[in-house]
C-alpha cells in the first residue's frame, strides 16, 4: 500500500514532465492514473496547485471524465457497451447476466479485486453488437455464452 509520501513523490516526478506544458491538466491526469492505476484524491491538490487552478476544478475535471478512476480498479477491466446499437442487438440481456453472474453493479469490483465492471457508450462496433471492452481489448457480438467464456479466461 503506497503512503501519501509515495504518492506525493511519485506525482512530483509526473508534474515535472509537464513544466512546460500549458493547460496539461488532461494529459497529468492520465500520466497520474497510468501510475497508480487511479488518481488518489491527495494527489489532486499537488496537481491543482502546479496547474494554478483550484482543487475543486482539478476534481471536477477529474470526475467529469468517465475513463478516470477515484479508487484503484481491479486486475481486469471489462466494459459493457451501453449505446442504442448494441441495446437493440440485446446488450441490456448481456448486461444483467454479467451483473449477476458477478454479484456486481456497474462501477463495482469483485471481492477478489479480478474484475471491474464498467458500462461505456460507444465502442464503434455497432455492425458488430453488442460490444465490449476487456483490459482495453474491443470484442464484437457478446451474448452470454461468450460473455460466460470472457469471465472463465479472467478468473
């Protein structure tokens, strides 16, 4: 588990690489999460303040992007597209088996710490829905049998 000196060295080490960056905010979040695998919410007033901006304004930003994470996720990462498209081609049937199947919510993570699951909203494959996202990966037509088989190669 990092202390919050870790934390604070390791943004430090982050903000440095962005000095001469105007309005880097976006990029510092994302260089902050690749690094921890979130954005711990004591790193924010460490960016607002390189950023010249208040720590309500970074956690805003922050917040307002789904891709960001407050708290760390798990090991594995499947998203669930939730547009019309893949709707219509029975995401929404996809989407309540995982659910079940994993005794989670949207945004929750296994007690294990394997799997997080996330809805998205588009993943540009709506020839191709419903559609997912595993640890980055897109895949195309997800029913529940395949679904089932995706969970089976995370656990």
């Amino acid at each position: 588990m990092l202390d919050s000196v870790d934390i604070a060295t390791r943004v430090e080490e982050i903000l440095a690489r962005h000095k001469d960056s105007e309005g880097a905010l976006l990029p510092i979040l994302h260089d902050v999460q690749e690094s921890f695998g979130y954005v711990p919410e004591q790193a924010l007033p460490q960016i607002a303040q390189h950023q010249n901006i208040s720590k309500a304004e970074a956690y805003g930003v922050m917040t307002f992007y789904h891709d960001f994470r407050s708290k760390p996720a798990g090991q594995h990462v499947l998203k669930l597209c939730r547009a019309e498209s893949c709707q219509s081609m029975g995401a929404d049937r996809v989407a309540k088996h995982a659910r079940e199947k994993l005794g989670l919510d949207w945004h929750e993570t296994t007690p294990d710490g394997k799997i997080t699951l996330e809805p998205i909203f588009c993943l540009g494959l709506c020839a191709c829905g419903p559609s997912a996202m595993v640890d980055g990966k897109v895949v195309g037509r997800v029913d529940e049998a395949k679904l089932d088989a995706i969970l089976g190669g995370l656990r």
